[in-house]
C-alpha cells in the first residue's frame, strides 16, 4: 500500500500540513456550497466556495509535486480563503460556521508558505 502525501518525505513539515488544510477546505466548501445552493440569498456563499474548491484543489496538487509555482499559488489560496470564511462567517448555518473555521486554519498554513 502506498503511503499518503502528507507523509512522504519529500514535503516538508510545513508543506504537509498545509497541503492537508488544503483538502479540508475542498471538502468542506463542496459541502458548504451544496447546502447553500438550495437557500435564498447565499449565492455569494456557493461562489467564494467554488473558487476555494478550484485554487485550494491545485494548490494541493503543485505542493503534491513539488511544484516551483507553489508558494505563489499559496497566496491567492489564503485570499480566497480568507474572503469565503468572511462570507460564510454572516451565515448562521451549521455549514458556514464550520466551512470559516477551517477556511481561516487553511489561510494561516498557506501564508506561512509564502516567502
């Protein structure tokens, strides 16, 4: 069987983490996004989770191999993160309030990418 990315050595701590809080947010904008599609007035919300799901889901892709455009991606990953936990932060939905706490620890880890 083979071993997971956030555990091969070619990443660095950092890396690991940050490309694991990467993939929460695609799982968990998915999920926040899809509950919203259904209310009124959270089009704003479905959007800012799309476009968590599209930057978050290639970012973990570059830092997967080790990709030299990673650390610029890692910035755009912690804007549009940032903005989808603002948004989602206005909703009193049991969706948007866990999408925003993991959206600001997925921020955090991606900035501490950013040289």
């Amino acid at each position: 069987m083979s071993q997971p990315l956030t555990d091969a050595a070619h990443l660095s701590e950092r890396e690991r983490e940050c490309l694991e809080l990467c993939r929460h947010a695609v799982e968990v904008c998915e999920w926040c996004a899809d509950e919203c599609a259904g209310l009124d007035g959270m089009t704003e919300c479905v959007r800012h989770c799309r476009d968590v799901t599209d930057v978050a889901s290639l970012h973990c892709k570059l830092l997967a191999r080790g990709s030299a455009h990673r650390e610029a991606l890692a910035g755009l990953c912690a804007t549009v993160c940032r903005q989808c936990a603002e948004e989602c932060r206005q909703h009193d939905h049991d969706h948007c309030r866990a999408c925003a706490e993991v959206l600001s620890e997925c921020a955090e880890a991606c900035e501490s990418m950013v040289k």
